[in-house]
C-alpha cells in the first residue's frame, strides 16, 4: 500500500464532490466531457482490477468510491442534456401560451 497513491486518490476523491455539485446546480453540460469522464472510469476501473487480480489492498476502496462520484457526475450529465434538449420546446409553449 503506497502512502502516494493513498494521497492521489484523496486528493481526486475531495474534488469530485464540488464537480457533482456544479454539474447538478448549473443543469447544462457546458464545460464537461462526457468522454473525459469515462476514460477516468476506465482508469479507475483498471486501478480495482489491479488491486483485485493483483495486488489486493484496502486502497481499493479509494478506487471504488471515486468511481462511483465519477460515475454519478456522468449520469448527472445525462440528466442535464436532457433538460437542455427539452428546454427549446418548453420556452416555445410558455411563449405560445402568455400570447393567448
């Protein structure tokens, strides 16, 4: 069990709290990749099957708990595209309706 690699993943693992929060508060997905954030599930994913198949310690579980913020922000970025999509349609029938 490396102390660094203890310290990296905390370090990862304090900031993505603050990056779930303002992709959940902004409700856009501006300024995020959705590719960026599943090459960092895969790099997670291939730090647990090494830790697994490897060599096991207790840091898998830094692994497995940033994946899961990272795996959240991703979904989060579905649900923000999904509200900008139904955005246009929904400024047109509020517009249609203070006509009437």
């Amino acid at each position: 069990m490396s102390v660094y690699e203890i310290l990296m993943l905390l370090c990862f693992g304090a900031a993505w709290p603050f990056s779930i929060r303002k992709s959940w508060v902004s409700r856009s997905t501006k300024g995020k990749s959705l590719f960026f954030l599943y090459v960092l599930l895969l790099g997670y994913a291939m730090g647990i099957l090494n830790k697994v198949l490897v060599r096991y310690d207790n840091v898998v579980w830094l692994y497995g708990l940033n994946a899961l913020m990272v795996a959240a922000d991703a979904a989060i970025w579905y649900r923000n595209r999904r509200l900008e999509r139904a955005a246009p349609g929904e400024k047109n029938r509020r517009a249609a309706e203070t006509r009437r």
